[in-house]
C-alpha cells in the first residue's frame, strides 16, 4: 500500500505541471516579492509545458494571499510566494491559518540584508560612534521605518534593546518617503534595504555605517556587520520564498524546488542578483521551514518585549 502511494507521489511529480499553475503574491506588482515571483514565472516558462501564473492580492502583510493559498487543494497547482513579513504577522493579527500547520515550505528564493543608515550630517561613522551620541541622550535622534510593526522597525527596536540607546519613532507609509526624509535630515537614522538604498549611499546623500546580515554581503564588502561593530548576535534579512498548502505531496514539492534551484542558477538570473543587492538561494523545503520557524521565534520575542515595555 506504501509502495503503491510512493510510486503515484513519484508518477504526479514527474509529469507534474499538467496545467497552469497559480501564483498569488500578496503584495502589489513591482515590489520586491512580486518582482521575484515574475523572475521565478519567466524563467520556469523555459522548462515547463504551463505557465506560472503571478495573481497579485496585495493586504495585510501577505495574510491575505497566503490565506488563500494555505485554504486551497494540496495538489500544487496553488502556490504562494511570501516575503519575511511571515514570520512576524502571526504576532500582530488574528489570522484564520497557521504559517507552520497549513502550508508547505518549497524553498526560499532570495533574501537580502538592511544597511544602518544615517544623515551625512550625523558626526558618526560607526555603529559605536553612533551608539556613543545617543546613549547619553535618550531619544534626541529620531529613525524612520516603512510603517511600526514592519520589520526594519523591528530591526531598530532589537537594536536600541541589545545597544541601550533609546531614538524616536517616525513611522512613514512605505520605505520610499522614509529614505527621502532621510536624505533631507527630519529624521537621523533607518534601516533600509540594499536594493533600494545603495544608490543613495553611493551618491552620498547618506552614509551607511553598517550592514544587519550574519555576514558582510557582496554588494557592500566594506561595510562591517552589525554584530562585528559591538553588537555581537544581531542578525536580520528580508527574505522571500514559496509556499504550498500542507499536504501537497513531497514529491511535488521538491520537483518544483528542483525547477527553481536551476532557474535561479542561470547566467541571467545570477546577473540579476549581482546588480540587485539580494542573493538568490534555492534551498531545501527543510532548510527554508527552519528558517522561517526561527524568525518566528526571534521576532516574537522583540514584539513580545515591545508590548510589556509600553505597559
């Protein structure tokens, strides 16, 4: 009986996709995610006999179509391309599906590190130097953030815990005009993202002193971590991956990991990520559940610490 269900899984895999494939991105077209998700859709045309269709159903941090996706048949014909905001959304709204219970990890597709920014006029060109100014002067500097809840804002409150410095929140509605007042000097400090951010850094309207991945990143090799600058254990990404609904079958699920791996390993694809700031990883269903189950877990923690600080 084993046998016989095995034999099917391996047979469905192997023929798999027998029809279009849907896609939901659940943030709007020219983003981030949905830029990835269309990279991914382009590049699988060239091996499979039906497309990848991109749906886009922006809202709610992704919940909306990763909802959608976590209800739908286990047959892999409906699949959800998420971004890092998974891991944090499950501590900020009610949501009708469990991240880990009802869906699948296929793989994560690319992830990309924040830099700590600063106004050029800020005397500071460390993380030490900046953790100096403000220490002795609670919440005189200001940093902005896409939005609280976000996580460049988490990003900052984990720093501010780990360093003892204290600044003030500038929440603005997206990452856009929160680099702008930046640049302008209304607020002194952000967390942005390398795609979005290093033309500004080259061009000099801001000055970044540090990057937040584990590792100093190719697109900025000489910039310094966050931890190796005084905060030894800071370590935060944005991270993008698939989904599919729990049950879909194994087989399934590593045949469309295997087709991804080898789109995100083309030329193209490769020079895409050189010229972006993100790097493109097509890892295990194992290996990218372990992730998202570990931000999980350091992402509660903060919001938790958040939540009994303003009580």
């Amino acid at each position: 009986m084993l046998f016989a269900w095995l034999f099917s899984s391996v047979a469905v895999a192997q023929n798999y996709p027998t029809k279009p494939v849907r896609l939901v991105v659940g943030f709007a077209a020219g983003g981030g995610t949905d830029t990835l998700a269309r990279l991914i859709s382009r590049k699988l045309a060239d091996t499979w006999p039906h497309a990848l269709i991109v749906e886009n159903r922006p809202g709610a941090d992704g919940s909306i179509a990763t909802e959608i996706v976590a209800k739908s048949p286990p047959d892999g014909y409906s699949l959800v391309m998420v971004s890092s905001a998974l891991a944090i959304t499950p501590f900020q709204q009610k949501l009708s599906y469990d991240p880990i219970k009802d869906l699948a990890p296929i793989t994560l597709a690319a992830l990309t590190p924040d830099l700590l920014l600063v106004h050029p006029s800020l005397p500071v060109k460390t993380v030490r130097e900046l953790i100096a100014l403000a220490k002795p002067h609670p919440r005189k500097l200001s940093f902005g953030s896409s939005g609280a809840g976000t996580s460049p804002y988490l990003e900052m409150e984990m720093l501010q815990a780990m360093s003892g410095i204290e600044l003030v929140h500038v929440p603005y509605k997206g990452s856009a005009p929160a680099l702008i007042d930046l640049m302008g000097g209304h607020i002194q400090v952000l967390l942005g993202a390398i795609p979005t951010t290093l033309a500004q850094v080259k061009a000099g309207k801001v000055r970044a002193l540090a990057v937040s991945s584990a590792r100093r990143w190719p697109a900025v090799p000489e910039l310094p971590t966050i931890a190796e600058s005084g905060l030894p254990g800071f370590e935060a990404a944005s991270w993008f991956g698939m989904l599919a609904p729990a049950g879909t079958p194994p087989a399934v699920i590593n045949k469309i990991q295997a087709d991804i791996a080898a789109a995100l390993s083309t030329a193209d694809s490769k020079k895409y990520f050189e010229g972006s700031g993100y790097a493109g990883i097509a890892n295990k269903p194992e290996e990218f559940g372990e992730l998202i189950r570990s931000d999980m877990a350091k992402w509660e923690k903060v919001i938790r610490t958040i939540e009994a600080r303003k009580r």
